[in-house]
C-alpha cells in the first residue's frame, strides 16, 4: 500500500492569506457602510438641519379671499391612487387628493426659469406639462409670472450627490437650501421678473392649500419631494416679486 505524506503549509503563507482575507472584509464593510451613509446621511442631514428650520405650511402668507379648492384643483375628475403604485414623474401625484385640471386657459405654454444660487440656468417650465422627466411643470389654473397669486412650479429631486441643475430628474435636489433674498428670475412672454425668497414651508402630500391662489400679492413657489431621494413630504419655497 503506497505511503501518504502529509505536509503542513509554510507559516508565512498561512498567515498572509489570514491576513489577506481579514484585509478583504475590512474594506467590504467600510464600503458598504459608506453607501448606506451616502443614502442615509442626506436624510438624516434633511431632519437635523433643514427641516426643523421650516414652517409647517398651515398658516403660509398672510390670507385673503382665494379660489376655493374644487375651482384650482380640479378635485371633481381625480380618483385617488394607491401611494404606493404612483409615478412621481407625474404631477398629478403629488398631490393625489387634488386632482390635476386637464385644461390649460393660458395662452403662453412654456417659459424659462434660473436659481442662480443652486446652478439652474434658463430651464424649462411647462405649464400644465405631465412629464416631470423631460421638464419643470408649472401646475394649471394657478397663476403666470408676475400675476396676482403665485405660480407653483413642480420640480423633482433625487440624492444630493446625483445633483445635476441640467437634469430634470434631479433639479430640485436642492432646492431646501435657499435662504432668504436668494434671487429666482423667469424669463415669461418676452419680460424679465426677478423673485428673492421670503419663506420655507414642508407639507404632507394631503395639503392641497398650497396650490391655492391668494391675492395679496406677486409670489411664486417651488415644489419638489423632501425629504431628497424619498416622496414622504412636499418642500416649497416661496418668492416675492421684486423687479
């Protein structure tokens, strides 16, 4: 019967392959927990700093006789969907209980948008568009630039780190960090308008006053889903007309 010899591994190499594969799953869990920071962190962030800093939506501008809600809205041709199964790329689910008015009565049908501060340069806004994805949406039935009321303008945001102000998927990213006096300019029918940031309020998507038109003055709101990356709550920044 043939011998077997049995030989024992040099130590060295023993020990460097330990090593090696100690090393290996060090940087496998650095790396992982660097992606779950980079999605966590920005919410996190969001909770901590931003939105203990904004208002709660409830008593937004100072109130004068507005529209009434079935008026701007449209609620009467709205089925409510299924939160879960919306597409955000849509501006009717933004805010499901308010519909989304089929009929465009403004003449105008687009018009250009800059945020200076955050890198958006002359974007599209599409009144009463229905595709997020391919422009800024400015919802029906609220008011054009430089009218009495506000147009409200819808913009849809991801990831800070994914920030693109070219990409209307993420153009709205950062939106939140706006400070009072940061200066919005609409190009709108051949004039220039130039709107500073007077407020910033967080709504539940069941708030559907902020889409109502009050009268008190020339103000427009940005909208976009907060806290970024997520569809939980509606951040706007309101803007007064100045020039």
């Amino acid at each position: 019967m043939q011998k077997l010899i049995y030989k024992k591994a040099p130590i060295g190499r023993a020990v460097s392959s330990k090593k090696l594969s100690q090393t290996i799953s060090i940087v496998m869990v650095i790396s992982g927990a660097m992606m779950v920071g980079a999605v966590i962190g920005p919410i996190i962030g969001y909770f901590a700093i931003i939105s203990p800093q904004l208002n709660s939506g409830r008593n937004m501008l100072s109130a004068l006789p507005s529209t009434t809600n079935s008026q701007i809205l449209g609620s009467n041709n709205f089925t409510p969907a299924v939160y879960r199964q919306l597409d955000y790329t849509k501006p009717e689910n933004w805010f499901p209980e308010a519909g989304y008015p089929s009929q465009n009565i403004s003449k105008i049908t687009s018009y250009n948008i800059s945020v200076p501060k955050i890198r958006i340069d002359n974007m599209t806004v599409i009144i009463g568009g229905t595709d997020l994805s391919k422009s800024l949406i400015q919802y029906p039935g609220t008011a054009n630039p430089g009218e009495l009321g506000a147009p409200v303008i819808f913009g849809h945001s991801i990831l800070r780190q994914f920030y693109n102000p070219k990409n209307y998927m993420s153009i709205f990213s950062t939106i939140m960090t706006l400070e009072y006096g940061d200066e919005i300019k609409i190009k709108f029918d051949g004039i220039n308008y130039v709107y500073k940031v007077v407020d910033k309020i967080e709504v539940k998507p069941e708030d559907v006053q902020i889409l109502e038109q009050k009268y008190n003055g020339r103000y427009l709101k940005l909208v976009t889903c907060v806290p970024e990356g997520t569809y939980l709550r509606r951040g706007v920044v309101i803007a007064e007309l100045v020039n």
